[in-house]
C-alpha cells in the first residue's frame, strides 16, 4: 500500500478534521466540566464569613467532602486556616500536612506522564482553569510556616521543628525552580512585550500590580517565616540556628523592632561581639532587649486575600489575525484594621507586618506573568488554527463559531486562596514577672481584649485572628 | 503540524474518561517486607534502627554482666523534616530487649501517674481486699536511661532526591551520671523521578 503524503490535499483535509473535532470534543467538556464551577464565587462567601468573624460559615463551604479532585490542594489550604482560626489546631495541622503532601506527590509524577500531559495539554487547548491547582510558590512556603504556628499552639515543639525546616527546603528548591522555569519562558516570549499589553488594557490595575509588587524583595525570602523559624529554634535551644534565620529574617523585614532587638539579644547571648555591636550601631537605641520576665510573642492575623480578576484582551498573533487573551490580576481587599498594639503596665509595643499577603501573592504573579504569556502564546495559536480550519470547513459560519468557542474557552485561572489573612504581624516582648496580663488592641477601631499570663510562664505564644468584628485569641504557654 | 494534531485528539479523549473514580485494591503483607513506597522515613527504616540498637546494647558491658539492669526510655528527639512517631522506634527497642531477658523497664517514666492513682486506689479507697492491696514504697528505681534523637538531612536536584538519617542512641548511668554506651545507624536512600509514568 502507498503512503499518503503529508501535505497532500487528503492528508492535510483528514488533519484539519481531526483539529476541528478534538476543539468541538474539549469545548463541549468545558461548557459540562463541574470542575469549572466558580471558584471565586464560593471564595467570596467564604471572605465574607470570615470578615464577619462567622468561621463555622466560612468553612461550611469548604466541607472536607469537596477536597477532592483538581481542587483538592486549594480547599485543604482553606480549610486549614479556617480551621487555625477557629482554634482547632490539630485538624487544621492535618489539612496543611494532607495539603504538603498531595503537591509533593503531583510535583514527583513522571517527567512525562500520562495524567501530567494531559493537564498540559488541556492547558494550552483551553485555558490554565482546567489543570489541578498545585499551590502557588508563596503558598507552599506559607502552609509550613502556618502549621508550624499550630503545633507551637498545640504545645509541640517537634512539630514545629519539622515544619520549619520543611518552610526553609522549599523556599529553596521553589527558588531554584523559578528562575529555570522564567529562563524558558523568557527565551520563548523574545520579541514579545507582554508588559505593555497588560499595560494597554488596564494600566490602572498593572500598575498597581507592580507597585504592591515592590514592597516585598522576593517571594521566596518569607520573612514570617523566618522570623517562626527563629522562635521554634530557640524554644529548641537552638540558638544558632535561630541566630541564621534572624539574619535572613531581618533582611526580609528590616522595619521590624522585634526582629532588630532579638538579633542584638541574641548576638550577645551568643558572645558574637563584632555582630552585635555591628545591629547596635545599625539599629540605635534598642529598648529594654535583655529584661527579666516572660517572653511573649504575638502573631496577629486579620483581613482577607486579595481576589483574583480575568484581565482580558485581544492580542495580535505573529501569524496574523488576533487572539482573545486572558490572564488573571489581583483585587486587593482594603481592611479596617491599621495597626495592632500590645500593651501592659502604660508601656505598649506595635506590631509589625512580616507577612504582606497583597505584595507577595502580586510578587508571585508578576513573576509568573512571563511563563503564563508563554503558554498563552502557544494556546492562541492552537486556537487559531482551529478557526482557520472551521473557516475552510464551514466557511464564514465556522470562522464565527471558531472565534466564539475560543473567546469562550479562553478562561484566567482566578483560583487563589481566599481565606489567607490579608496581613500576618508579629510583635515580641519581654513582660516583666509579676505582670499578670497583657492587653491586645486594634487601631483605629480600637477592638481590645486581655490576655493573661500564668505565673511562672517563661515563653507565652498568642494567635491572634482579628475580623472586622472583633479577635479570637488562642495562647500556648512555655 | 501532526503533532499538533495528535495532541488535540489524544487530549480530547483522555480529558472525557479523566476523573474516572476507582476503588484502592486491599492485601495484606509481611511486615518484614521491605517498604520502599517513597522515600520518607518507613517501617523498614524503623526494623533496620530497632536491629542494630538492639544488637549492640545486647553486646555492651552493660547488659552483657548478667544482672539485668532496670532501663527507662527518656526521649527520643525528632530533629528530621517529617513528622515521625519516634516513640515506635524506642518501643520496637524496648521490647525486643525486655524479650531477651537481659533487662528490666521501669514503667514510671511513662505511666506513674496511672501508678499512683492506682495505689491511691489500693491502699485509700477501702474498696480493695487489703491483702492483696499494694503498698506504697516498692517501686523499683531506675539504673539507666535511654535517650537519643533521629535527624535527616534532605536534598533535591533535578529528578533525584536524596535522603540521608541518622538515629543516635545513648544510655546514662543515673548514679554516675556517664553514658555507658552509644551507637548510632545511618540510613541514606535516594528516589529518582521517572521519566515515564502515569
């Protein structure tokens, strides 16, 4: 039997054929796929509970029952800090660790496998929305240094130890990661600028993409993280390592009091005679740093994530013609809440930001922009061959009807976890013995609750969750 | 062109019959078979640490005197990346020792309170005969403990992960204050990512 040959009339009809029916199969599967059900709806019910203070609400739709599937990643990490806020600790240390490990297994499939590249190429027929939500870099740091709050709170420093070596491999490997996908993606958009296409199409919301952007160095230096890392360590006796992670911390942060006066404390406790004179010189006149008393340290958690939006728009292919873009940008979630005070005896202390969800979840987009106008690209392109090819089949009709389904199909990926605090702050004290309370406010709305110290505690943790209603506050002591 | 084709038509099919649901398969299996599920710390690391732990100390002067000492297992530290039950180690220890006949395992380090309670109970409540009640005053003390940590040290390059354990295990005299043995185990496993796979 002879060959058909591949640019013969026959061969090149039977191609198009196939690429007209596998675009009519996969945009059929979209309009039916219950995986595409909005996210973003139930992620709204679930901000607005949370803001309200109603956790029970705000977890009702997330039930344990839903985290299955392509979303699986996503609702365990609502669920757990839903769960951390509430104050069930254990269950919510369950949900991080069950989360953790359902993406170290997707990120341990195959090079090429069969599930992998069918994702893939589900991604570039139709839109990112369809791939199973493996946690953005940031999140896959955060669960570690979040779980590692709860088993402090549960009173188990081992845990603790465990997820905070865990927030420090990844936030390594994540980096590594990165820069080789960005490499790649760089090299397969050149000559393509797609800064000034966001730009063109909403200069407004890019801009104030980047400039959030800006407030953070990069989304895998995590100062709370760090700063975590450092308390678990020295609640371990582990005072060098806590001493490293101050240093990273620091640099992460450099605004944070509490930060500057453990790293004097510490390099003195540590003989370091060069470094601590080098942070006293750096940071002034620290206050107070080596007082006698019980070592409080306040995690105060409140407002919401920022929301993901489809920024969408024409671009124009090199091959000619225009394809429908769309790509997904944050909305920013204002809170009423500006500062937070610790209090005792006349004497106060404010905390200070160490987790800008806003910055680093606009930080990871920016720098995932590249890779997801790279896939963009090659999407475009599938789609507009598949026009081409309704075109010559249907005629005008089938040009129509190929521009529809690809303006259809054309879906930013607005998943996101919602039920992130907005702002995670800390702050640390020495109170001196005999003071039996401290007090925790809010500014400006001044919501205000006392916090009691057992006698004879030596280290006091506090978890704070604060909502435009008021706070749950949850203590361990040491 | 054609792989653009073929693409588009195998992505098609396999997003109809993806999310298919199936049930696990159940069976049962030795426990001294060989686990290597994945690389993280697992019942095979566990029995090769208990082995060796339990050889040496049987070896030791310690034990090896004939006058079975009275042990109690202080802790065993988790200083790995992974949330491990250390406790199932130090257990797995103890009762292929106390199985030997060489030592002894003082209970209180574990359950004294549940001890005294029932003392309490014994000699106070009224309820219990007093001639078989217990008296206070006979516990047994304690001639060594154990006390050890498990560290891992985890690296990741490419498709190749390497895990490298150790398990240090010492035993204190309680009246010299000395460590009169210590032997550790070191484990190192690595995983590589296949190329090919489901």
């Amino acid at each position: 039997m002879g060959r058909i040959d591949a640019k013969s009339p026959l061969c090149l009809y039977i191609m198009t054929r196939k690429i007209i029916l596998a675009f009519i199969w996969c945009t059929l599967f979209l309009a039916g796929c219950a995986s595409l059900e909005s996210y973003t709806r139930r992620a709204y019910q679930a901000q607005s509970s949370l803001a309200a203070g109603n956790y029970a609400d705000a977890l009702a739709v997330f039930p344990e029952s839903s985290a299955r599937g392509k979303d699986e990643i996503l609702i365990r990490m609502e669920r757990a800090v839903i769960l951390q806020a509430m104050g069930e600790f254990r269950e919510s240390a369950e949900e991080f660790i069950q989360s953790s490990r359902r993406i170290r297994e997707l990120e341990d499939r195959a090079v090429i496998s069969a599930a992998k590249s069918t994702e893939q190429a589900g991604t570039l027929i139709l839109s990112e929305r369809v791939s199973t939500y493996e946690g953005q870099d940031f999140e896959k740091v955060l669960i570690h240094a979040l779980n590692a709050v709860n088993f402090l709170l549960l009173g188990d420093l081992e845990g603790a130890r465990v997820e905070i070596r865990n927030a420090y491999r990844r936030q390594d490997e994540l980096a590594k990661t990165h820069a080789r996908e960005l490499e790649q993606a760089r090299k397969e958009l050149r000559g393509v600028n797609w800064q000034k296409s966001l730009e063109d199409t909403d200069s407004q919301r890019f801009d104030a993409l980047k400039r959030t952007s800006q407030t953070v160095q990069s989304v895998y230096q995590n100062a709370f993280a760090y700063y975590i890392s450092a308390l678990v360590y020295e609640l371990n006796r582990e005072q060098d390592a806590a001493y490293i992670d101050l240093k990273k911390a620091i640099a992460a942060a450099p605004q944070s009091r509490s930060i500057q006066k453990d790293l004097v404390r510490l390099s003195r406790a540590l003989n370091f005679r060069d470094d601590s004179r080098l942070w006293e010189e750096r940071f002034g006149n620290i206050e107070e740093p080596f007082l006698e008393g019980t070592d409080v340290f306040v995690i105060v958690a409140f407002g919401v994530a920022p929301v993901k939006e489809a920024l969408s728009f024409p671009f124009p292919l090199r091959s000619g013609g225009l394809a429908f873009v769309s790509l997904p940008v944050y909305r920013f979630i204002p809170t009423p809440i500006q500062a937070v005070r610790v209090s005792y005896d006349g004497r106060s202390v404010e905390t200070s930001v160490l987790n800008d969800t806003d910055a680093i979840a606009a930080r990871n987009l920016m720098d995932k922009f590249p890779i997801l106008f790279a896939k963009q690209v090659v999407r475009s392109y599938l789609k507009a061959q598949a026009t081409r090819g309704l075109s010559r089949e249907y005629g005008p009709l089938g040009a129509f009807a190929g521009t529809l389904a690809s303006a259809v199909t054309e879906q930013a990926d607005l998943r996101t976890w919602s039920s992130l605090p907005k702002e995670i702050h800390v702050a640390r004290l020495i109170v001196p013995h005999g003071v039996g309370s401290i007090e925790l406010d809010s500014a400006p709305y001044g919501s205000s609750q006392s916090i009691e110290i057992p006698q004879g505690t030596k280290h006091l943790i506090v978890w704070s969750r604060m909502t435009d209603w008021g706070m749950t506050i949850h203590t361990q002591a040491y | 062109m054609k792989k653009v084709v073929t693409l588009c038509a195998v992505a098609a099919v396999l997003f109809l019959f993806w999310g298919c649901a199936s049930t696990p398969s159940v069976s049962y299996g030795s426990p001294e078979q060989v686990e290597t599920v994945t690389i993280d710390f697992g019942s095979t690391d566990l029995q090769i640490i208990a082995e060796k732990m339990v050889n040496s100390l049987l070896t030791s002067p310690v034990l090896s005197s004939g006058m079975r000492p009275v042990f109690y297992v202080h802790r065993v530290q988790n200083r790995t990346d992974e949330h491990i039950d250390t406790q199932s180690i130090t257990n797995r220890i103890r009762v292929t020792l106390l199985q030997s006949g060489k030592v002894r395992f003082s209970a209180v380090s574990e359950v004294n309170d549940e001890i005294i309670r029932q003392l309490e109970y014994q000699t106070s409540s009224g309820i219990v005969d007093p001639s078989t009640a217990k008296s206070v005053g006979n516990q047994v003390g304690a001639d060594y403990f154990l006390y050890g940590e498990l560290t891992s040290i985890r690296k990741r390059a490419g498709r190749v992960e390497d895990v490298y354990f150790k398990f240090t295990l010492n035993l204190v005299n309680i009246s010299s204050g000395l460590i009169e043995w210590a032997d550790e185990k070191e484990i190192r496993k690595q995983a590589k990512r296949p190329l090919l796979g489901s």
